[in-house]
C-alpha cells in the first residue's frame, strides 16, 4: 500500500544507458493514472549497490524488502516529495516547483524507470510479482557514443569502482571475472562502455527468456525512433490502458546510427565489434 493505494502491476522500465529508457518514462508519466518515478535517491542506491554486489540479491526476503521499501518511499505523494527527484524526473512530470507531480485519487498505477533498474530485476520480480517490465534494446554503438558524451556515465570507470567489494561476474561493469579486471583498466573508454552495453544486454536476454509475454515487453530503440505510434500502441496493449505519445520532449528526435561520426575510427572498430557479435548471439538480429 502507498497513500492508501494498493500497489499492483506496477511498471519498470529496464534499459542499458542512453537507451531510451527516459523516452518510455516521460510517456507514462503523462498517461492518465500513472505515477511513474525515476532515479530517485531511495532507488539508485539500493540498485547500485546490487550491480556492484550481486549477491545480495540473493539473500532473499531481506533484498526484497529493501528495494519493496525503497519502490515504496519514491512513490509517496506528499507535499515536497518531487523537490528530492532528480531534474530529468522532474522535466518529465512539468514540475516547476516541489510538487507533488499528481494527486493521489487520480493515481492507479506505479511505475519506475530509474537508471541501471536492470541490474536489480529480478528482485523486482521477487517483490512484485505481478511487475510488467518494458525493457528496451538499442544499438551498442550508438549507446557507446552518447555514453563517451555523458560524464555521469563515465564517472564509473573510475578506478574506485573496483573496490574489495566489488564481485565477478560483474553484468554492471561488463567484467566476467577477477582474472579480467588489470585487462579492464587497460581499455579504451569506448570498450569499457562497449562492455558496459553488453552487460545489460545479456541481462535482457535472460529475462526474455524466462519471463512470459503478459509480463515482459521487448522494445527496439530504433524502431521507437522510426514509428513512435507503432511503440505507444504496443506499449498500451501490454499495458492494458491508454499510453501517451512518445515525445522527444524538446531534446530533438532520437537519434540513430549517427556513432560512425561519434567515435574516433579505433573506438568504433572496437565497439562495433562487440555490439554486431552481441547482437547476433543474443539473436535480436
């Protein structure tokens, strides 16, 4: 329960980086009956914490009820409450002021659309079983190429991110073992961000493959930039209600295949390596 209502088939949007994630969310976030949060503090660092430390999410009922608890404080409606949402949460829901972005009667449905929401899916299952999950799948070269623009994202390459706590395999950083870590700090930017990509596809592949279709939703990120309407169509069948169109919101059209005059010629030798046999073995084309 949360302001009194009952939480049920709530929505999360799973996506590497720069994958369209942001799209998704701004769309449900102006659906009528949707509060939708994303990169609230409550989240990210509980999210983070399990990308860093896989095992955690195995503990059971105790890594439940932390990410239940922290999906539980983000979606309060309380005076103040979008004042602690970062500014894209904020654009997204046309809040100018501390909000809240909706009025609790109107509210039927919570979602969340946080960064790197992926690395924690399964807990998410785990705490919610009747989730709906929309995950989106985008080009790795393109994802590379915006990534190597985003400082945020670059911010966790730093050599610090590989603590003593740090585990292997490591979806989050794209590492599969230990043994890798010394070949890892001896990459280029784009490969670290290449790996990154591939990590969070391959978590996509095994949701793909374990969820059924009434709870999992596969979207392409080029073709949400080709035919929106055909996106927000299919978006509000899985759905089972009426979706608001996908817009740009004044950032400019998405942008694809533009990663060619992105990244320098070494870099996009390496990613588009990594992205064409990605692709290929995980069968999205």
């Amino acid at each position: 329960m949360v302001n009194g209502i009952k939480v049920r088939r709530p929505v999360f949007v799973l996506a590497a980086p720069h994958s369209g994630a942001d799209l998704l969310a701004r769309a449900l976030k102006r659906s009528p009956g949707f509060h939708v949060t994303m990169g609230r503090s409550s989240v990210t660092h509980v999210v983070h914490a399990f990308a860093r430390r896989p095992s955690i999410t195995r503990r059971g009922l105790g890594a439940t009820r932390v990410l239940r608890d922290a999906m539980a404080e983000a979606w309060q409606i309380l005076p103040g409450a979008c004042g602690e949402c970062p500014a894209p949460c904020r654009e997204a829901g046309n809040v100018t002021g501390a909000g809240p972005c909706v009025v609790s009667g109107t509210v039927a449905r919570f979602g969340d659309a946080s960064p790197d929401l992926i690395y924690s899916a399964q807990v998410l299952l785990q705490a919610f079983p009747d989730a709906r999950f929309v995950q989106l799948i985008r080009d790795g070269r393109d994802v590379a190429a915006d990534m190597m623009a985003d400082p945020a994202a670059l911010s966790w390459f730093r050599p610090a991110m590989l603590s003593e706590e740090t585990e292997f395999p490591n979806a989050f950083l794209g590492v599969r073992s230990a043994e890798h870590v010394e070949r890892w700090k001896a990459m280029s930017t784009a490969g670290k961000c290449a790996l990154r990509w591939r990590g969070s596809v391959r978590l996509s592949a095994e949701l793909h493959r374990e969820l059924p279709r009434e709870q999992l939703l596969t979207l392409r990120y080029e073709d949400i930039a080709s035919s929106p309407a055909e996106a927000v169509e299919a978006l509000s069948r899985f759905l089972e209600t009426p979706v608001s169109r996908i817009s740009p919101y004044g950032r400019g059209a998405p942008k694809t295949g533009t990663w060619r005059t992105r990244l320098r010629a070494q870099d996009a030798a390496l990613v588009e390596k990594v992205a064409r046999e990605e692709l290929t073995r995980l069968g999205y084309r």
